[in-house]
C-alpha cells in the first residue's frame, strides 16, 4: 500500500456553483501539421508568402520547421467559435499553400528522408529576434535529432472567468488572507496535477498514434511490429506520440518540476534552464566555422524545450520570459497538450473532443488535488506507459492510488461523475453537445474497437499503410475546406493582417542592429 494522498475519492459539485460561474470561460487552439508535396513527401518550399510573416502573424506561424505549420486562435466565449476560427485558418492555409500540397491529418509524419538536413528549421529571418528562434530549434535538433521534432499535436487552452474564483475564494473562509491572483494560482495549481493523475484517460480516449511509418524508427531501436510492409505498430497502443518513441526526453525525467504552488514550479524551470547539461555540452556551442548552434548547453535551452502533458500559462510581455510572467501576473490559462490530431477532422479537433476536455477540465478543478510529490509522479509515468502502448488491451490495470485497478472501471468511475458538470455546462452554452461528448466517451471506454486509435489501425491495414490512410484523409480535407469559403470582410480582415505581420517583421530588422553574436552573449 502506498502513501500517496488519495485524490479523487468523492466529489461533489461545490453547493454554491451553478451555470452563471462559468460566464468569462474562454478556450483556444493551437494547431501544428506538416505540409507535405503531393507525393507525400516532406514539403521543402519555404512559408507561403500569402500567409504573412511567421515571427509576427498572431494566427499562422511555424513551430519546428520551416513545413510545421502552427495555426492558433483567438481565445473565444464557446467551443464552437474556436472551432470556427480554426477552420478559418486552414481554409486561408490551403488558399496561400503552392499547388498540390497538402496538411498532413497525422501527429506522425512519414516519408521523411533518412537526413536530418533534409528537415528544414524554420527560418524567421535576419532580425536578432528571428535569428534566436532558429538557433533554439537548431540546437532541439543536435540535442534530439530533427526527426522528433516533426511529430506534430494539437494544445487546448483554456481559462475561467474571474466570477467563479471570486465566488468560490468568498465561501472559503482559510481563502480570505489571499489575493484573488493566490487563489487562483492555487485553484489552477490544483487542476494542473489532477489533469496529470488523468492523463491516462485523455490517452486512450483522444489518442491517434498507435502506429508508425518506417522512415520515423529507422535507425532507432524500438519493439513494434509490422502491421504490413510499411506500417509499425503496436496492436493495442493509443498515442506512440506521448511515449518514449515520441516527444520524450529522458534528460527531462530527472527534472523533478512540481506543480504544488507557484514559486516552486518556476524555480524549477529555472534551475533546468541554468544547469549545465554534459551530454549537451560535448555537442559544443558552435561548429568549427565559429557559427552558433544551440542557445546553451544547458538542461532546457529555454522554457519552452520542458515538454509536459500540461502547462500554466501568462501572456507574455515584451522582452519577458514565461516565468518572468507567471511570477508577475499568475496563471491567466491552462495548456492542455497531451492532445494527438485527429485524422478524421479537417482542423484536428472534433466538436466532441474540444467539449469533452472542457468538461475534464471543470471535474479536475473541482475535485481534491493533493500535492504530486515524486512517488505517484513515478506511478502516473508507469499508467502512461501501459495506455500509451496497450491502452486498448482487454483488462489492462493501471495504479490507482497505490492499488492496482482495472483501465476501463476507473474510466467509467471519472465519466459518470463528470456527467452532472456536462449538464450545467449545456445549461450555460445551450444544446447538449457537453453531456453527449461524455456519453460518447462513455461508449469509447467501454468499446475499445470504437476510439481512434483502433480506427486508424484498421483504416491502416485496409488501405495497405499508414502514409496511405493518412494521404487519403489530407486529400479529403483539402477538398473539402477548399470549398468553404470565409465571408469578404473576413477574408480582407486576414490579407490585412497578413500584409502588417510582413511590414511589422521588416520593422523589427530595421531596428535590431547590434551584432547577434553580442546580442546571445547578452542572452546568455
């Protein structure tokens, strides 16, 4: 038996909660795919000029790679607005896109070369600003080598508005020393760890990658199987994204980054970004041309390089970093990222999924969340592990706090009592798109041949690949948002946009004349 704090034991809808707490809710998306040429490769050509400039543009920009797309949101008042705006994105994507190619629907890439080189970084142009961006991801590249790095996810972010934290810190009375800003610290804090002591089921029910195509493991050592003569896999897996084939690191494992109160969390990254790291440091920092090739060689390069299931989120200013604005202003969002795209979506995301993690999101925040401490961390990564490749084997256990339990049973214990949460949240938005996405994962959980994960399998082998699967779907999703078309003003309002991110991103490299290499000295 272990000592862990039991979470989760009962819950209850706090007796002062209705529909009203939830007005000032706000979600966004954050979208990556890869363009690929019409054969399917990778595509080579640089950001599509039409789209604007990817260091300033709000919408459209690029993560890893010059061919990663990332589309993101504005933060909207429901689902299906975000939802909206997304598909907005991808139509102006496929209008700006050379002829023939294609946003790949999969979070694995495939026909990828076996050169890394032949993966281009993403170039953000002659500003210091812009030089910086395409170092950091030079140096995930050397660090993890630049296949990783085109696995592509979906984020989901999402926040609640000031009411529901003010009611809910005027019926705590040990709440009334606190600033509003504490409270919700604390109240984010506590949503944080149980997403993570749920993150299983987030897995088996959204996970889309339980296969591979062989340009992605060649050259790595792995224990899949073939599913035919160019599709890896493993039978009952749900997300290889999310496992150690995927956007893993086990240099960060030792990280010990806790999520119990602020300070803490951000003293951790910090320490992370100024530690000295040794394997990183063989790598150098320059090549023999004195040309720099990662920021430092430290274990995190920047924030942004910890990878997490989940993040706690500031806008941030001007010149300031994550924790800079965490530390100032406290969480404003959450960022849920354990999310793999979904292939049968033209934007990634079904209405049912995008419903589903609001209404996680709201069971998470309301139910008891006692401090992650290292012990249950290590048995949340061993849950991980056994969703992520067997998720869908019958009978499989996971470790509930301290015991070993049944998958399916303790998926439909969480389900049943997000039902009531599902009910106020169609009372707030109208409908009842909340209660019939939890009904649909209630289905899934008991069904496993019914998530998405076993559909792609058996797409996969019916169709006689993966790549196959995957290039059907792109083609169908081009066609089909190639026939959508946005209303005039909206389209003039994104040309405008596009034509001042380019302007805007002149501007910057105008401005910015000291010599990058003082520039990252002074960085550094």
């Amino acid at each position: 038996m272990s000592n862990f704090a039991s979470s989760f034991v009962n819950f209850d809808i706090p007796n002062w909660f209705d529909s009203q707490h939830l007005t000032g809710m706000l979600r966004g998306i954050e979208k990556e795919g890869l363009r690929v040429r019409p054969d399917g490769f990778l595509a080579q050509t640089p950001h599509p000029a039409k789209l604007g400039s990817k260091l300033t543009h709000p919408f459209i920009t690029t993560d890893y790679s010059e061919s990663l797309l990332e589309l993101i949101t504005e933060p909207k008042a429901s689902p299906k607005e975000t939802l909206n705006m997304l598909r907005q994105l991808h139509v102006l994507v496929y209008q700006g896109m050379p002829e023939g190619e294609l946003m790949w629907p999969l979070s694995m890439p495939c026909m990828l070369s076996s050169k890394d080189e032949d993966i281009p970084l993403a170039d953000y142009g002659s500003s210091n600003t812009g030089k910086l961006k395409t170092l950091y991801r030079s140096g995930l590249g050397i660090r993890y080598g630049r296949r990783m790095q085109t696995i592509a996810g979906l984020h989901y972010n999402l926040s609640f508005g000031d009411t529901l934290f003010e009611t809910w810190q005027a019926q705590t009375p040990t709440a009334q020393e606190q600033t509003l800003t504490e409270f919700k610290n604390e109240k984010y804090l506590g949503l944080i760890r149980n997403f993570k002591r749920l993150t299983s089921i987030v897995l088996y029910l959204l996970g889309a990658s339980p296969s591979v195509c062989p340009c992605f493991v060649a050259g790595r050592e792995h224990d899949l199987e073939l599913l035919n003569d160019s599709t890896y896999y493993k039978p009952t897996a749900t997300s290889l994204r999310m496992g150690k084939l995927g956007y893993t690191n086990s240099v960060q494992e030792q990280l010990d980054i806790r999520y119990n109160y602020l300070p803490e969390y951000v003293a951790g990254l910090r320490r992370a970004i100024q530690t000295p790291h040794e394997s990183f440091a063989k790598l150098g920092l320059e090549d023999e041309d004195g040309n720099p090739i990662q920021i430092n060689n430290h274990i995190l390069q920047i924030e942004n390089e910890y990878y997490s299931p989940i993040r706690p989120k500031q806008i941030a200013m001007s010149g300031e970093t994550p924790t800079e604005a965490l530390e100032r202003r406290g969480i404003a969002y959450v960022e849920f990222r354990a999310i793999d795209l979904d292939p049968y979506s033209d934007v990634g995301i079904r209405l049912s999924s995008a419903c589903f993690l609001e209404v996680m999101a709201l069971y998470c925040l309301f139910s008891d969340s006692p401090d992650l401490l290292p012990e249950e961390e290590e048995a949340l990564a061993i849950n991980l592990e056994r969703v992520v490749n067997e998720g869908r084997r019958e009978g499989l256990h996971i470790i509930n706090n301290g015991q070993e339990q049944s998958l399916e049973g303790w998926m439909l214990m969480h389900l049943e009592r997000m039902q009531p949460l599902a009910a106020l949240l169609d009372a707030h938005y109208g409908g009842n798109d909340y209660r019939a996405a939890v009904a649909l994962m209630q289905g899934k959980a008991g069904h496993s041949e019914s998530t998405i994960s076993a559909q792609v399998n058996s797409d996969s082998k019916r169709l006689g690949s993966l790549w196959q699967l995957g290039f059907t779907l792109a083609q169908q999703h081009r066609e089909s948002l190639l026939q959508q078309t946005l209303s005039p003003n909206t389209q003039a309002k994104y040309e405008v946009l596009a034509e001042k991110s380019i302007l805007q991103q002149a501007e910057i490299e105008k401005s910015e004349t000291e010599d990058f290499m003082d520039f990252l000295q002074q960085y550094r």
